[in-house]
C-alpha cells in the first residue's frame, strides 16, 4: 500500500479509467470518449465546406461560448491567484501566446505539446482547426482521454455554445462523476504549468551544487502536477573539485505527473501518500518484466531515505512508473504512493537519466531561485565541509567529533557506536591529506534544515577513492552532521 510494496499492489494506480465516457450522447459520441478508433466519425470535413453563401460561417458560436482554456482554468482556479502563487514560488504569470508556447513545447512530452496546441486554436476562436488537430491526436492516442473529452467538446461545439471541459448535461455529468471532475482538474493543472513558469535560468532552491557525476536532476512540484528535467551542463565548467554551481543546470523536460491518491507527506505504509524530501534513483526496472500497470518501465528511488528513517516513516517501494496501456495519463492523485508518467514520457526520462547518481526532489511547491542567489549558503557550507576535511586529515579526532550530532545514526547505530570505524579510517589514511570530490549538495526545508551531501572522498597520492553521502542538519544555527556512509 501507499507504494509501499515491490508487488502490483504496491504499486497501483487506483483510479479506474473512464468506463467508456458513457454519459455522453449520442452514443457516436460515447464511442469517441470512450477511446475507439476517432475515425467512427469524421466532422472535420463536413465543418471546413463552405456554408450556402459560399463562405465559411464565422465562428459566433465559439466566441460568444466561454473559452474553454478560460474556463478550464477560471472555474477550477485555487482561491490564490495564479499572480499571487507565482509570486511566493519564484514563477513567472505567463499569458498563453503563440510565442509563450513555442518556447514551452519543446520542453513538454508530444502528446501534451500538441493538446496545449488545440486549446490554443480554442482561445483564438478557431474551432474547426481545433477540431482536425483534436481528431489527429484522438486518433493517434486513443487513450488518452483527456484528448477525446475536448474532441468531443468540439463537437458539441457545432450544436450549442460549451461552457466548460466536458460540458454535458447535468444528467449525463452525474453519471460521470468523479472522472469528469479529475479530467477537469488534470486539464487546470497542464494549462497551470503553461501559464506560472519558471522564468529563464532559474533552478529549484533546492539544488545548490550538483557534481557532474550527476548528468541529470529531477524536481517534482506536487501542487502543479509537474516532473522538471535538468541536464547537467558542468562537464564543460567544473572547478578544481569537480563541482558546479546551480547555474550549470538546464531545464531540457516538464512533464505532467501524478501522485498519491491521499496526497503527499508520506508517513505511515499503505497511507497511498507520496513521500516528499530528496532522494536519488536506485535502479531501473525492466518493463518487460513488470505488470501492464507500470507501463514503460520504472525507475526506483531511496524512499524511506535517512531522514524519513530518523523520523519513523514506514514504507518502502516508492517508484517513478509508467501508465497502464489502457490509460494515457492518470489523475492528478492517483497511485498508491509513486509518481505516474506517461509512458511516452517515461520513456524519455529513461533515455536520459542514470540510477545511483540522479537526484530526485519532490515538494509540495517548488522554489525558484537565480543561481547566484544560492551562492552564499554554498559559500557558507563548502567552508564548514572544508573544516571537517581538515580536521580529519590532521587526524584531530575531539575536533573531528564537534561536528557530528548527538542525533547521529547510521543503521541504528549511535555516534558512540560509529565513531570507531572513524578512528579507524583516519590511522589507515595515516599523514596524508583528505581531498572531496565530486560534491552534490541539495537542502531540505522542512521543520528541520538538511543537506544531503554527496562527494568523492580520496586520500592523497591515492588512485581511487569512496562514494561518501552525509546528512547534515542545522542545530543551533551550525551544521551537524546526522548521518554518514558510504554509496
């Protein structure tokens, strides 16, 4: 439960797809919705022939009717305005031009680029183009079925004036019910994203150095539905150490997700909460051994992490997985506990990113800072890490000892417990120097302050060296450290 679980229960996606989207009529129309083959019935045709005057009817109908855009957006809207949740999170209110998403489609999944393309034919009162790009991307996606619910909107369209995503009649739209409702809400939260964005050259705050070990860096903003993609461009502008700044980080993806059926949070096995925290891909599954329900494939990651486990949260499981073929996307909640792609786009994310170095962040609501704004909290901590580098290779072990939590663990074992395998790495390094490299640093805020740090630890005039990950967390206004082992 609650992606606890390595089984296909685990793992499942609970919400059940649209039964056939019977509630719409007339039953052609049920058909469509329902997933069939879009070429039952072609309307694109009869709609593009001139009208008896020899000219084509103006498109009345579409501009006196409620943009459905508009409407997707205005009746499901938060009561923050979309202003005002860009402003706390760093994102940037975009109106949706053509210019806004020629340079946001690229970032988008096919399937997606091309849905935002047809609302946009909606909002500039072009309907019978919007209806033979709807019917193409029916046709070549027949489940997905957000794709035949604004098709068949469209097609209402020609009769009677549409008021909103999946106007039916009350009736029919009781009938509907819940998956009316999440169809809507999907649609709210895809436009969402395309409207607040993050502007030019920003990163999550989150990401304050990242090795270039780490080609890739994924961040889940909950709230918004998203997955963000950010290639790692620091092979060409890494320092001494092997480090980089945020600045080397550049969003290449964005793709709409979905999460736990009870939210995010996760605390407690099978409470269908997705954990949220920073955490690193472990391994990725192979599809073809794995149930229809995970689609393309999966990517695990190190749900519970060190931090979950000091805190007592239960569960295990946790994945990045496709959709079941039946469905081309999921609710916005929807799993047990993992993040839901579609395949299309999980297959992308698995051409591009590596397991054991890639970190995944998911919040509830991302940050989005200029580079240059995490430089002083880098500053301040590579200073900190620099002590502690020093200390132990002047083998000062009381020192060494000041830095470190009385809350350490590391697999139940205490500080106490620890500290005699440092004693011994420090006699086995003997006068030589410690050097760090390859440093990943990403904070989590929370009613704690964490870094998870991650570094090559190599001792001088050696070849090789060890993977080291600590969690350091602030107390008293100084870094402690709460955790240490090796990757």
């Amino acid at each position: 439960m609650g992606g606890s679980r390595s089984s296909q229960r685990g793992h499942a996606s609970v919400s059940a797809p649209l039964p056939g989207v019977a509630f719409l009529r007339p039953a052609w129309l049920a058909l469509l919705l329902g997933g069939a083959v879009v070429a039952v019935v072609s309307l694109s045709s009869w709609l593009m022939q001139p009208d008896a005057g020899g000219s084509e009817p103006a498109p009345e109908t579409a501009a006196d009717s409620p943009s459905l855009i508009n409407s997707a957006l205005a009746s499901m809207r938060p009561s923050a305005t979309p202003e005002t949740a860009a402003m706390r999170s760093g994102l940037e209110h975009q109106p949706l031009t053509d210019a806004a998403l020629a340079r946001t489609s690229p970032l988008l999944g096919e399937a997606e680029a091309r849905l935002i393309g047809i609302y946009r034919l909606i909002q500039r009162s072009q309907p019978r183009d919007a209806l033979r790009e709807a019917e193409a991307l029916a046709r070549d996606h027949p489940n997905f079925q957000l794709a035949q619910l604004v098709l068949g909107d469209l097609l209402n369209l020609q009769t009677r004036p549409v008021k909103q995503l999946g106007d039916v009649a009350d009736t029919q739209a009781l009938a509907a019910g819940q998956q009316l409702q999440e169809l809507r809400e999907q649609s709210r939260r895809r436009l969402a994203a395309l409207t607040d964005r993050p502007p030019e050259g920003t990163v999550p705050s989150q990401f304050v150095t990242l090795s270039s070990s780490s080609r890739h860096a994924i961040a889940v903003d909950t709230s918004r539905s998203r997955l963000y993609l950010f290639e790692n461009t620091s092979a060409r502008s890494t320092d001494t150490q092997g480090r980089a700044p945020a600045a080397s980080m550049k969003l290449v993806a964005d793709y709409y997700i979905s999460v736990g059926l009870a939210g995010v949070d996760k605390r407690v096995e099978g409470d269908l909460r997705t954990p949220l925290g920073v955490y690193y891909i472990t391994s990725s599954l192979d599809p073809e051994k794995l149930p229809d329900l995970y689609g393309a494939g999966a990517l695990p990651i190190n749900y519970p992490n060190v931090l979950d486990i000091q805190r007592g949260n239960t569960g295990s499981g946790i994945w990045l997985h496709g959709s079941p073929s039946e469905q081309f996307a999921r609710a916005p909640q929807a799993s047990e506990g993992c993040v839901v792609l579609s395949n299309p786009d999980l297959k992308s994310l698995l051409a591009r990113v590596s397991v054991r170095s890639t970190p995944v962040v998911i919040a509830t609501e991302l940050q989005w800072v200029r580079p240059e704004a995490l430089n002083a909290e880098r500053e301040s901590f590579e200073a900190t890490l620099g002590s502690w580098r020093a200390l132990k290779s002047a083998g000062d072990l009381a020192q060494l000892q000041s830095l470190y939590s009385p809350r350490f663990s590391n697999q139940g074992q205490t500080l106490a417990d620890w500290w005699p395998r440092v004693e011994d790495e420090v006699k086995a390094k003997g006068e030589r120097a410690l050097k760090v490299k390859d440093l990943s640093v990403l904070r989590w805020r929370d009613q704690d302050d964490t870094l998870v740090v991650t570094f090559g630890e190599v001792t001088e005039g050696a070849r090789r060296g060890v993977t080291k990950r600590q969690y350091w967390m602030r107390e008293d206004n100084q870094w402690k450290i709460i955790f240490e082992g090796t990757v």
